[in-house]
C-alpha cells in the first residue's frame, strides 16, 4: 500500500513539474479528459498568436477543462522566450469557443469573434 501511494505522489510531482515548465498551466479537469491527456494534447500544439503580454488566457474544453495560457512575464521568469509575434497579435477576441482534444490534438471549434 504505501508503494502504491509513493508511486501516485511521484506520478503526481512529475505532472505538476511538467506543467509548471510549459506555456500553459491545466486549472481544472473534466469530465472527459485525463490530466495526462490535456497535458500531451496542449504541449503538442502551437498556441503562438494566442498568448498576451499582460494578461492570462483561459481556454475551456468540451468538458468543462480549464486551460490557463501564461502571460510573457510568466513565461520569461521560466525561461520560456517566444516570438514577439506570438503575443497580442489577435485584434479581436474570442467568445463561446469550443476546445476538444481528438486524437491527442487539440482542436477549436465554433468561434464567435467580436472585434475589438
């Protein structure tokens, strides 16, 4: 028993390293996804044009999965440096979009767009 529960917390630990070097942070699981699965999914995929210099972006799956994009400062404290092009290039924002994963790729669906 105390094996099992060793290896759950280091599974665990690693995860949570794992999503603190990445570009993206999972705020909640759903119902239909694993944690392993939004975390394959959204570290296979280009998020750039997405995030913002100043703000967080929130990303919410078919499931009710919250994803949290890092802003630039967030990013640059992990040594995380992308493209300036990959930051505030959207001048309109999006409503009512629908994220879902489909073979371990992330995929938007239903978009309305609003401009700004």
């Amino acid at each position: 028993m105390k094996g099992i529960l060793t290896i759950c917390l280091l599974v665990q630990s690693l995860l949570m390293f794992s999503q603190n070097s990445s570009n993206f942070e999972v705020i909640n699981v759903g119902t239909k996804y694993s944690l392993d699965q939004l975390i394959l999914a959204f570290n296979q995929t280009n998020l750039c044009g997405y995030f913002k210099t100043n703000d967080f972006v929130h990303l919410t799956l078919d499931d009710s999965s919250i994803i949290r994009l890092k802003k630039k400062s967030d990013l640059e404290q992990i040594g995380i440096n992308l493209e300036s092009d990959c930051f505030d290039i959207k001048n309109f924002q999006l409503e009512n979009e629908v994220w879902s994963i489909s073979d371990s790729f992330l995929m938007c669906e239903k978009r309305k767009f609003t401009k700004m």
